[in-house]
C-alpha cells in the first residue's frame, strides 16, 4: 500500500494571507498615545493592551479598556474618558469606546453610556445609544448626544427624563 500527499503552494499562500489578517500586526503592552496640536497636548490615551492590525484599513484595539484624559490649550486637565472597551481608525481619528463607558468633566458632571464615538479632529465625543447625565443637580436619561470633548456643552436627543435632586438648607 502506497500513500501520498501534496500541497497546493497556492492555496497555501491564500490561507496564510487570509489568516494573517486576524492577527495584529503589533501588540503593545502599558501603552500612552498623546494626541497633541501645535505642540500642546490635548488629550492623552492610556491603555495596558493595544493590538495594531493593518488589514483593509489600519486600526488599534484595545480590548483591556482604555482612559483618555482631555486638556485645554494650557495644559489643565478638562475632562476624562473611561471604557472597557475601544478601537481607533487611524486614518479617520475616529475612536469607538464601547463596555461601560464613563466620562467627567471638571465639574464632575458624569455621562454613562454603552458607546461612545470620539472624532480627534473636530475634538467632539457623540453617541445614538442611551445616555445617562447625572450633574450635582439633577440626572438625565436620553437617546443620543453630542458633545463637545471636554463634556462643558452638550445635547442631548429624545430626552427621557429628568429627575430633580432637591438639596435642604439644613
């Protein structure tokens, strides 16, 4: 009894390539982006795990969350974000912050949601899901929203609800 086998080089090839695809190209560990424009820094993006893949289009991911920090043109420190998950187009400077999704301004207004785009270039953070604001105030729920990055000006779209929190003078 004979037996044999043969490879297909071709055939080989294609599935390494389609194969390749689904792993990064990159992977960095304790990683720090700064995001910055005409030499100030104005936003800066700490991550544990990023996975850069060049497929159809470049990419990071971070699977292991991220928190990106908002500054000012003076250097002071407007606004955070905080996500479990978040992947970044690199040509487009657009991010998409998914997984418990949490931001704070410097009045410690909080927004919650479960996605979250941020869009680098035009520095504003928006979403289609539900929101969650809640202020010193007052919280409020709704559908949609579009921000500003440091979260100081906001919209908020089909609102929900409001709940006033009312403080004794006691």
């Amino acid at each position: 009894m004979i037996a044999s086998c043969s490879n297909d080089l071709k055939k080989i090839n294609e599935i390494s390539i389609q194969n390749q695809a689904s792993y990064p190209l990159e992977t960095i560990y304790d990683c720090e982006i700064i995001y910055s424009d005409s030499a100030r820094v104005r936003a800066l993006l700490n991550a544990n795990l990023v996975n850069r893949y060049d497929d159809k289009k470049t990419y990071l991911e971070f699977n292991d969350g991220i928190k990106v920090q908002f500054f000012d043109i003076y250097g002071k420190k407007e606004s955070e974000l905080n996500a479990g998950y978040a992947i970044i187009d690199d040509k487009n400077d657009l991010m998409l912050a998914e997984n418990n999704v949490i931001v704070r301004n410097i009045k410690g207004d909080i927004l919650e949601t479960e996605k979250l785009n941020w869009n680098h270039d035009t520095e504003e953070i928006f979403t289609n899901e539900f929101v969650k604001i809640t202020t010193q105030n007052e919280v409020i729920y709704g559908i949609g929203l579009e921000s500003n990055q440091n979260f100081s000006k906001y919209s908020i779209r089909n609102i929900k609800g409001t709940i006033k929190i009312n403080q004794s003078d006691e």
